[in-house]
C-alpha cells in the first residue's frame, strides 16, 4: 500500500539484507531500518518494530535466511530457530513460519541451503500477500451486503492494527475496506486507539489516511455508546492466534468489543489467514498470552514542541501497573471469520469446511 503516494511493502531482500519499516517510529518519522543478523531480527519483533501475526511470521523467516548468512551451520540455524520462537509468544505465525522453513531447511547441504531459505521466505512473503488480497474479497462481499441496504457510508470499527502494516500488503481486518473503497463504497473507519502502544491511533489510522479512508481515532471504551447509538454497522478485527474451535486470541480490549457489539446485535468479524490457525491448543486457556513491560503503560511517547520524539511519565511513580498485550474472544461472539478461502462459522466445522 502507499505511504506519500509511493507502494510499500512492511519487509523485503535486498543484497543480502533484511529492510523494514521502523514501526515504533510511525506515524512521526518514516524510518527503513536494515537487519543483518538474526540477532537484529529478533529485536526487531521484540522490541516490536515489526509487529502483526503475518509480518512477525514474515521477519523470522528471514531471520533464518539473515542466520545462514552468518553462518552457515546446522547447529546455528537450530539455535536460531528455537531463538526466533522464543522472541513473541502469542502470534502463532511465529512459530509456524519457522517451523515450515526448518522444514525445508534441515539437513540441506551448505551449498544449496541459502538459496533455498531465501526462496522460501520470498514464498512465505507472497503467499500473505495473496491471502491477504483474497481476505479482502471475501469481506467485500460482507460490505456490500450491509451497503445495499443501508446505501449510505459504512461505519466500521477495528480495533489495534490489523491493516497492511501487520501483513506484507493489503493487511487482514482492513483489506475488505481498502477493497471497499477502491470499489467506491463509502467506508469510514472507527479506528480504536488500542491503549498502551496505540498501535490503532499511530498505525491503522495513519495507513488509512495514506490510502485517503476516512477514520476517526476513539479511545479504547467508546466503542460501546458508538453501538449503542446505531453508529457502527460492524466491526473486523484481526487475530494472532485462531483455535480450531474458533476461539480467538487479539489485542487486549477486543473481547470486550465483541461483548459490545453482540449486546448491540452489531455483526462482529475476525479476518485471518489460515497460517494464523493454531490446529493443535483445543483450550483457549493454554494460549501463551504475552505480558509485556509495564513502562509502556506509565510511560507514552509523541512529539515535544521541537518536534523531536520524546517519552513522558503519566502515572504516579509508585504506581504498579500490569500490561497483558493480548485476549480471548470466544466463538460464540463471532459472526464470522473472514479467510482467503472464504468466509466461515467461528467454530470446527466452520474451518473445517474451507481448511480440510
Ligand atoms: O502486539 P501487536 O501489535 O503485534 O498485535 C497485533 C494484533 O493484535 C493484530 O490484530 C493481529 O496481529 C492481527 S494482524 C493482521
């Protein structure tokens, strides 16, 4: 997608080097950072320079390629590999975009195996890209639904970013508005600040301005009165982790979205590519939920009158405070799940219908 007007991908190749966009510098500095190790790689997603399921899949398939590089020892890429699913816990993209390059790559000989890893991290690359497109199709159809009977703009509310900033391009819970307004419908966005890293506020809004989206940044609790006045037609959300009875694990504060809107009979999506499927948890309790740093909840960062980046404190120093990144919506909540190969029931026959 564009930023300025110019075609971005969140992550490429290029001469040997892994180059991304910095995203905890957006929206106030655009800054390509260069990974040349796997080290940096795993930086990189903890520190949640990348961030997203499919593009934290993404970066440590390359971390992989950026290990083989550096040396090229089947006992390194296994270290690497155990080191680069360790870096986040919830997003199971992670570990499955590792597992199928160790798949590819274990054993292969020293001469062979760089090209192969490149290739298979190019694939893994494109393929989001695809299903991230046809995601897009198939939740246009859910648009165009609720369009010909409202015939007026559609009001859509997401919650943290699960736009083309956590995929490779088109991202998941935005593609079927991205297509939407390309199509001509009017879309406007209820884009969810999404508290403490603000990845509604900093990311999904200043990606949809790029694209020309209306969207109106509210904090974290009013999506409730939104619904209740009639003002949100539906909401798409995205997902880290999807259990194969249709549970879904996202960004703390989506649960109480769904509550929300299944209070205010609002239809209430989850957009998600089938690497985001975890087959084998059965109980959405043995999810590994991250905690990460209480200091990104007493401490916020934005632009001082200089214009430079600058952290402040907001809370009393003493203060605890506790930051669980993510949570469980429920099955039943759900209206649907939006994938690329079509759209299902939240539940096991629902998957199993398009995935076996
Ligand atoms: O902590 P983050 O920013 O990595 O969390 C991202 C989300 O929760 C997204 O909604 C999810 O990864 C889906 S991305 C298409």
């Amino acid at each position: 997608m564009n930023i300025n007007g110019k075609a971005f991908r969140t992550i490429w190749f290029d001469n040997n080097i892994v180059k991304i966009i910095d995203q905890t510098k957006l929206p106030h500095q655009f800054i390509i950072k260069e990974l040349k190790s796997v080290k940096d790689a795993i930086l990189a997603i903890k520190n949640m320079e990348v961030r997203g399921a499919p593009l934290i899949g993404a970066t440590a398939a390359y971390g992989l390629v950026l290990s083989i590089i550096e040396k090229n020892d089947q006992s390194f890429l296994k270290k690497s590999s155990e080191d680069l699913i360790k870096s986040r816990p919830t997003a199971i993209n992670l570990k499955w975009a590792v597992d199928r390059m160790m798949k590819k790559l274990s054993g292969v000989n020293s001469e062979e195996i760089l090209n192969i890893a490149i290739k298979e991290a190019k694939n893994i690359c494109e393929e989001d890209v695809g299903f991230c497109k046809d995601i897009g199709v198939n939740g246009l159809k859910i648009i165009e639904e609720i369009y010909k009977k409202k015939k007026d703009t559609i009001n859509i509310l997401t919650h943290c970013n699960a736009g083309w900033l956590a995929t490779i391009d088109w991202g998941t819970a935005t593609s079927p508005i991205y297509h939407a307004h390309k199509k001509g419908i009017k879309v406007h966005v209820w884009v969810d600040e999404t508290r403490p890293r603000n990845q509604g506020a900093n990311l999904t809004s200043y990606e949809l301005n790029e694209e020309g989206i209306s969207n109106t940044i509210i904090t974290d609790n009013a999506g409730g009165i939104l619904m209740q006045r009639g003002q949100v037609d539906m909401c798409i959300v995205g997902t880290d982790r999807t259990l194969s009875n249709g549970d879904v694990c996202n960004k703390i504060g989506t649960y109480l979205k769904a509550l929300a809107a299944h209070d205010n009979k609002v239809p209430f999506y989850v957009a998600l590519p089938s690497s985001t499927i975890d087959w084998n948890i059965k109980n959405s309790r043995d999810i590994p939920i991250e905690e990460r740093n209480s200091k990104e909840l007493s401490h916020v960062e934005g632009l001082d009158k200089n214009n430079k980046l600058t952290k402040v404190l907001i809370y009393p120093e003493k203060s605890q405070s506790m930051n669980l990144a993510f949570d469980i919506t429920p099955a039943k909540y759900v209206t649907g799940l939006i994938t690329e190969k079509g759209i299902c029931n939240a539940s096991k026959e629902g998957l199993e219908s398009l995935f076996k």
